[in-house]
C-alpha cells in the first residue's frame, strides 16, 4: 500500500485540481497517466511548477540527449534504482 496516495482523474474522490494536473500531463504519445504523476497530483501547483523546471532544464540546459541520458542513468545506479 503506497503511503502517499495516488490519485486518479476517474475517482469522485480526487480533487478537482488533481484531476485537471493529471488531465493536463498525459503522456502526449500513449495519452497514459505515469505513477510518479499520479503522485504529484496531490499538489498540483507545486508539481507543475518543478515539471515546468525540469523541462527548461532540459531544454535550455545545453546539454546534448546523450549527455542528459547518461546523467539519468548515472543517478539511478548511484541511487540503486534498478529500473
């Protein structure tokens, strides 16, 4: 059982604004809601805000698709991810 809930957009339950944040961030190809989403949707404002972030750091970070790659998988070994 997850300790910090996930929330989805078909639950009477979800908050309005959770379920706007979990609308508004479906993947753009598969049209799928990921987990880690689901999550953040608990604080809508300040999720979209670090996506947000997260997307003009790789946007306008200079960084190379290869250069960013390997810094994600970097960290999910450091961090002992195994996905």
């Amino acid at each position: 059982m997850a300790r910090i809930p996930t929330l989805r957009e078909n639950d009477p339950k979800t908050p309005p604004e959770g379920r706007a944040f979990l609308l508004n961030t479906k993947d753009n190809v598969t049209g799928e809601i990921f987990n880690s989403i689901r999550l953040l949707a608990n604080h809508p404002r300040q999720a979209a805000n670090l996506i947000e972030f997260i997307r003009a750091l790789r946007k306008e970070g200079g960084l190379t698709r290869t250069q960013t790659e390997l810094i994600w998988t970097t960290s999910a070994v450091v961090n002992g991810c195994h996905y």
